[in-house]
C-alpha cells in the first residue's frame, strides 16, 4: 500500500471552515449589544478564531508536505463505524427538540461510544449520563443558556420534578 496522507483532505477541511468562520464573524457583528447581557458575541467569535487557527495549522502542516498519514484505509468495519456515527448525529439533530437535550444527548453518547467499540456497560452508562448531566448543569444552570427541553422534561416538571430540570 503507498503511503497515503490527509494531505488532500486537510486542505478541503480548511476551505470549508473558513467561510464558516467569516460568517459567524460577520452575523455576530449583527447582534446588539445589551447592557445586562454584557458581550453576547465573544463566544462565537472564539469559537471561530479557534478553528480558524486549527485550519490554518492543518493547512500548513499540509503544505509542508507533514500531513499526518492515513493509517488504516476507510473500508470494512471503519467505514461501518463512520457511517453509523454520522447516523447517530443527524438523529441527535433530529430528536434533540423533540426528545430534550438530556434524553438526546444520553443516547447519542451511549450509542456512540457503544458503535466506537466500548464494552464495559458501566462506563458507558455513567459517562452517557454524567457529561450530558454536566453540560445541563453548566449551560443552563450557570450560564442562563437555555437547552431544548422535550416531552422528558416537560412531563418531569408537570409532574412537580421541577429542581431536576428548571
């Protein structure tokens, strides 16, 4: 087998990123800036910035001819897996509105890890749990970032659950 690199790929990764960020950087322009609410754009243009400079690296590393090299060809039982990941993340796009972000997140993350290949059930269940858990917590807990909340948290809070999920 020749030696095959990212090379190729990195490069179109880069192009693709790039006028994403540009927008992002352009529509966060756009927002007001509300005296209670301080600098609502910030998170959005870091976020940006990062990628901008993980592609300018990639795009590098390509030119330099040190692109990290393709290890094992994507057929077979790999590209089983990236298919069954890419499935997954459109479900979880699909359902996360319907279902709430912590029903949503807990099965995207338990299939995930479960296709990627984990076996000790414990583990998995708990990290299903606790990081979707902890993202709740933080995001619309401490940052006031509300979540999309389904059927899940709604029957929860009518049913007078309200300190799980405010």
């Amino acid at each position: 087998m020749t030696n095959l690199t990212m090379k190729k790929a990195d490069i179109i990764a880069a192009v693709i990123v790039l006028p994403i960020c540009l927008y992002v950087f352009y529509e966060s322009t756009q927002w007001p800036v509300v005296a209670l609410l301080g600098r609502p754009f910030i998170i959005p243009r870091g976020v940006a910035v990062m990628l901008l400079i993980a592609a300018g690296i990639l795009v590098y590393r390509a030119l330099k001819g040190r692109a990290f090299p393709i290890e094992v060809p994507l057929v077979g039982e790999n590209r089983r897996r990236v298919c069954l990941v890419t499935m997954l993340t459109f479900g979880f796009l699909f359902f996360v509105e319907r279902l709430g972000f912590f029903v949503t997140a807990s099965l995207f993350l338990m299939l995930f890890i479960v296709v990627l290949g984990e076996r000790r059930y414990v583990r998995v269940v708990l990290f299903a749990l606790l990081v979707p858990l902890a993202i709740f917590t933080l995001f619309s807990g401490v940052l006031h970032v509300p979540l999309p909340r389904g059927w899940v948290e709604d029957t929860l809070r009518a049913a007078g659950l309200t300190f799980i999920f405010r």
